[in-house]
C-alpha cells in the first residue's frame, strides 16, 4: 500500500511539474512579444511560480527516492526511477542556477522601460527553460517506464 500511495504521489507531482514545463513552453515563446508584454507576463510568472515550483520539484524528487527505495527489489525498475531522479535534479539546477538569477533581474525591470539587454536575458532564459523542459519530460518518461516495468512484473508472477 506505501509503495502505491508513494509511486502516485510521485506520478501526479512529477506530470505537475513537467506539466507546468511544458504548458510554458508551449503557449508562451516569448519571442513574438513587445518588451512591455514580455516584462508583464515574466513578472507575472516569476511571482506565482518561482518559489512553488522547485518546492514542487524537490518533493517529487524525494517521493521518487522514497519509491526507488521501496522498488530496491526490481533492480530494472529501481534504476529507471534513480534515473528519473537524475533529470529532475538536472531540471532544478538548471532553475536555480541558469533560470531564477536572470528573474531576478527580470523582476525588477519597469514594464514600459526594460533595459537596451532586454532580449539577450529572455532569449537566454528560453533557452535554459527549453533544456529543462528536455529533461524533465525525460525525467517524467522514465518515471512512467518504470511504473510499466513494475505492472509488467506484477503480470508475469501471476
């Protein structure tokens, strides 16, 4: 029942996350707005995600070694969850390290006047989200192989 309870909870945190990755991604390429809306939509962001989402990231990471301990007898899928971790603590050093410094100055930026280097920070910063949305979504495949690997043996001792 732990394993279970512990195997969800990291599957429903991990798709968040990734989730959140991925929807940025999609529906937000910043290349195609004026620097007034860039600025708006990025201050917008970094104040509703940039203390929630690597609180977020850091739990699923935890509950994934918490199921890679309880999985410690299938070695197969043992390793794919270890690996899971792997790229989402890759993913969250990249948002530490490469993402939040330049929100940090991106947040404290006046809408109607971003400075002449604007573009050159958000093109950065697409970059190193676009890397961590990589690898998060690899993270997150791994995390569901291994849910699979544990289905597929659950099957075969049946």
């Amino acid at each position: 029942m732990a394993r279970s309870l512990v195997a969800f909870s990291s599957l429903l945190l991990a798709s968040l996350v990734v989730g959140t990755m991925f929807g940025i991604w999609l529906g937000y390429n910043p290349s195609e707005l004026s620097p007034g809306a860039y600025v708006e939509l990025q201050q917008h962001a970094i104040r509703a995600l940039n203390v929630t989402m690597p609180v977020l990231g850091a739990v699923t990471s935890l509950l994934t070694l918490a199921w890679a301990v309880l999985a410690r007898r299938n070695h197969r899928q043992a390793m794919l969850l270890l690996a899971a971790i792997g790229c989402f603590v890759a993913a969250g050093l990249v948002t530490r390290f490469l993402n939040q410094p330049i929100n940090a100055i991106v947040i404290t930026w006046p809408p109607a006047a971003p400075p002449s280097n604007w573009m050159e920070l958000r093109d950065e910063w697409w970059r190193w989200h676009i890397l961590r949305t990589v690898v998060g979504l690899v993270g997150l495949s791994l995390l569901i192989t291994a849910t699979f690997v544990a289905n597929a043996l659950q099957t075969a001792r049946r």
